[in-house]
C-alpha cells in the first residue's frame, strides 16, 4: 500500500513521501498566488479558488490570507461561503463546508494528528480524519476544530472554543472542550444580541 494510499484510507502514513510532497508544493505554489492577489483582483481570486480547492461553490468569498496545508486540494465549499482573514485549513483529509457557513477570523480547521505512540511520532508518521460543517453554521473568532469532528446545521460555535466532539445542528456550543450551551430557540428571532431587539 503506498502512503498516499495509506493516507486516503485514514491509516498511519509518512507525509514526507516523495511523491506526496512533490504535488503538496506545486498546490502550495497556486495558494501562494492566491495570497498575493491585491483586494481589488476579485475575478483572479475567483478563478484561483476554483483552482485551489476541492470545489468551491457559488459566491463563496475567502479574505487572504488563508493557509492550507495542501494549498485546499481537500476543502470543498458550499454555495456562498464565508471566511474573514486567516483561515487555517490543515487539509490532509477532506474538509466539507455547506452552503452559507461563515467563518471569523483566525480559525483553524485541522484533519491532521500525530501519534501519541512516541516511536512513530518521532518518524513524523501522522493519520488524518475528515471534518464536516453543515450549512449556514457561524463559526467565532479563534476557534479551533480538531479531526474528525462534524457539526451540524445551523450552529454556532463561539469564539475561542476547541471542538473536540460533534456538535449537533441548531445549537449555541462554546468552550474548551467545546460543548453546547443551549439550543437556538424563540428568543433569537426577537433579540440579536443580550437585550437588543431586532428591529
């Protein structure tokens, strides 16, 4: 089995392959582009996003810088996505991303972990798991969420939180680990923030 293949499957693999660091760099390469674009180059930035990731859906707007280890090769997103500067996307596995989701600044989504065995962590060998986020999720200011977690639709994870679990749709969820408040209910129609009414 070849590590790429090893990698794919979610098993114990050597990211230093040749072969897979070869593609990581020319991905990294187009990344690179995308970063340096000036903010009135939105058409370019469009095209690069749909050369970089996974697939990219309609509206979607990405503020640079963003970093992906794998220059976004695995992040698919949805239709009219969302993400302020500094996302942080450790795309070894796949990240899926639906439609509306938006992300503050400064959050790191990872599929990546080391091995707690110390043998094979001092090889550098790693194993990835995917992450899934639903659709018209909020996700706040600095948080992190870790392999393998998914949360569901409509939730918000606040800001700063680690998402060590899955989070299930339409819930507020905040901490370390991450864990859900309370259900979004009745109040969130009338108020939009403490006791301020939307108008």
């Amino acid at each position: 089995m070849t590590q790429r293949e090893r990698m794919k499957a979610g098993l114990v693999y050597d990211p230093w392959d040749e072969e897979l660091q070869a593609e990581q760099m020319r991905r990294l390469d187009v990344l690179y582009e995308y970063n340096m674009t000036r903010p009135t180059e939105g058409k370019r930035r469009q095209e690069l996003l749909k050369e970089m990731l996974g697939s990219v859906g309609e509206g979607c707007y990405i503020e640079p810088p963003l970093r992906a280890n794998w220059g976004g090769k695995n992040v698919h997103f949805g239709n009219h996505v969302y993400a302020n500067f500094n996302l942080t996307c450790v795309d070894d596995a796949g990240i899926f991303v639906g439609d509306d989701t938006m992300f503050a600044p400064n959050v790191v989504i990872t599929t990546t972990n080391h091995t707690i065995n110390p043998e094979l962590r001092k090889k550098r060998m790693q194993y990835v798991k995917p992450v899934h986020i639903g659709t018209n999720v909020w996700i706040g200011s600095g948080a992190i969420i870790l392999p393998g977690v998914t949360i569901g639709d409509n939730s918000v994870i606040g800001a700063g939180s680690i998402v060590t679990k899955d989070i299930p749709s339409n819930v507020v969820a905040v901490g370390n680990p991450c864990r859900v408040l309370r259900e979004i209910g009745e109040r969130d129609r009338e108020f939009f923030y403490k006791n301020e009414r939307i108008d």
